[in-house]
C-alpha cells in the first residue's frame, strides 16, 4: 500500500476528475476481502455504501486491515484512510489522529456528503480496535 504522503503529493496536482480516478485506483489496491469476512459485524455503520473493515495482527502486533466497498470511490477513501495506519503498531494506530492525517486531502469539499459521512465511524472503529489489541499486548 501507497504512503500516505506520496497518495497526498499525488492528490495535489490532480484536479477533481483526476483526483476521483486516483480514488479508484487506490481502491482497487487494497488486498482483496475474502466474502467470508463480510459481515453484519465487521460493517461499518453510517456509510452510504456497504463498507467492512477486518483487522488483523501480526506477531509484531502490528495491523493489517482487510476492507472492501460495494462502490468504487468509497472503496478508495477507506483506502486513504486505511493508509494512514496500515501495518502500524496497535499503539501507534491507537494514538494516530486519522482525521488530522486526512486534512490536506479536504474530502468534505472534494466528494458529496454522503461519500465521507462515514469516515468518522471508519476512523472510530479503527481506533477502538488499535487501542484493545495494543492494551492487550500491553498486559500480555
């Protein structure tokens, strides 16, 4: 999976259409979701498009986040936030501030609400995972 800095340095210099394209094709990069995983209990809630997110550990402790999207830009913004903690220690994905790391990219003013109205719920339940799994390595 692309940097986070190099999808931003990429992104800066592409114009609307373009920076859809790139969304896209960030998509189409994440690994792929085994339909298994696609469950009630790996969705996230308040998407317009039916999102998962599973996560995995390594034996380092660091995540890896399976993802998949019915629409191909959502699937390309959970790819942009997924590159901003992927393969990341749990303790540095619990205390990384996605929200923050995804500003330059102004998503609310590039897509329609109802593309980034659950990025929030992504970025939460990201967040929630990261902390379990590094306070459980933490007492382990």
């Amino acid at each position: 999976m692309r940097s986070l800095e190099d999808i931003r340095d990429e992104y800066e210099f592409l114009d609307g259409d373009e920076r859809y394209r790139l969304l896209i094709e960030l998509g189409r990069e994440l690994d792929p979701m085994p339909d298994a995983l696609k469950t009630e209990a790996t969705k996230v809630r308040g998407c317009s498009a039916s999102v998962w997110v599973y996560p995995t550990q390594t034996a380092d402790h660091r995540l890896h986040f399976l993802a998949d999207s019915n629409a191909a830009i959502t699937k390309g913004i959970v790819a942009l936030v997924l590159s901003a903690v992927q393969d990341k220690p749990a303790a540095v994905v619990a205390a990384t501030d996605v929200a923050a790391a995804l500003a330059p990219f102004d998503l609310k003013n590039q897509l329609s609400s109802n593309r980034t109205q659950g990025v929030p719920n992504m970025i939460a339940l990201i967040r929630e995972t990261a902390t379990r799994l590094a306070e459980g390595a933490a007492g382990a």
